[in-house]
C-alpha cells in the first residue's frame, strides 16, 4: 500500500489525513465498481470532498490507489489459500484459481491490470500480485508433489491464465459461466500422469 506523505515511517497519520485517506478509498472503491478501475481520479477527489493534491499525496498513481483499495480482497484471498492448504492439493490448487479469477473480474479493467504488472514489482500492484503468487505457488507445489499437476507448470503461467480468463469474461459479460468453462477446458491440460490414469 502507498504511504502517504502526510505520516512518516513510525508516526501515525494526522487525524483530517487519515479522514481524507479513507474517504478516498471508500470513493475509489464505488467508483471502481460503478466505472471500472480507469474512473476518473479527479472525480474520485471531488466525491471525496478533496483536491486532486490530496489523491495524489496519498495515492501517488492510478496502480497505488488500485493496491489500497484491493488490500482487503488480496487478505481474504490470502486466508482463503491457508484454508485451501488442508484440502485435497489437486482440488485446493483449482479453487484457488477459480477464486482469482473472481477477484480478478470483480471490477472492469482489474484483470488487465494486474496481467499487464504481473512481472513488475516496481509496480504499486506488486502488493498484490507478490503475496497473491506466492500463495499460489504453495498451493501449485503441493500439488505437483502428489503428481496431479505437471511439474512443468509455473505459478507465473497461472495467475496470468488467470487473469486472460477473467478478462475474456468481462469482454461477455452476457456469459456468466464463461469464465467457469474457460477454466474447466484450461484444467484438462494441467493434470499430470497420476490423475490421467
């Protein structure tokens, strides 16, 4: 998550910041929901009851202010692949990857996002991408251990599968189950030999 300019590192964020920070995620938040994740910045501000200035001070990009306001989603997520962890590793491994797809396709213009800063962690994104990949590839070593997933198969390929199917369903949004399909076809090629017989 960005950190904004109005605390320093050991020092609380003065109360009218922490106010306007959390105004503007609850309006980003809407707005993103509302509009997609290129909403109008200056919009979110001003439905805020703030300047620009003041996005910017706590959000110093578009990719920053997406981070905070997806960081509860990427916790859930991230507890989600604990629960999962206890599972069959096969079944664990897919619904993790149906419940990205989810995520990935709550909000229009999220799945392109996070595919085109999967492998940049320059990126404001990477706070979510990073913790993302990393339970991911728990789940997908698991897996290919027992032999019910190829061992050739990266945690990389995945999320950004992942994110191609999410994106495809959001370009049909006239096909609920399209993402659900896409994901069973992909799956067919994932299983190792052990699973085949």
């Amino acid at each position: 998550m960005a950190m904004s300019t109005a605390q320093t590192p050991g020092r609380p964020m003065r109360a009218d910041a922490r106010r306007n920070y959390d105004r503007l995620l609850c309006e980003a938040r809407t707005a993103f929901a509302e509009h997609g994740t290129d909403a109008s910045l200056e919009d979110i501000a001003r439905r805020a009851g703030v300047g620009i200035g003041t996005l910017y001070r706590h959000f110093p990009n578009r990719h920053a202010l997406m981070s905070a306001v997806f960081q509860e989603a990427v916790a859930s997520l991230l507890a989600r692949s604990h629960d999962l962890a206890k599972a069959d590793p096969c079944v664990g491994l897919v619904d993790w990857l149906g419940a990205i797809i989810t995520h990935a396709g709550e909000y229009r213009g999220l799945a392109q996002a996070l595919m085109s800063t999967s492998r940049d962690e320059t990126s404001a994104l990477s706070d979510c991408n990073v913790p993302l990949r990393e339970a991911g590839a728990r789940l997908l070593a698991r897996a290919q251990a027992t032999g019910t997933v190829r061992a050739d198969v990266s945690i990389g390929d995945l999320m950004q599968l992942t994110n191609a199917i999410a994106l495809a369903a959001e370009q049909a949004p006239e096909d609920p189950a399209l993402a659900g399909r896409l994901l069973t076809l992909t799956l067919q090629g994932l299983k190792g030999p052990r699973a085949a017989g």
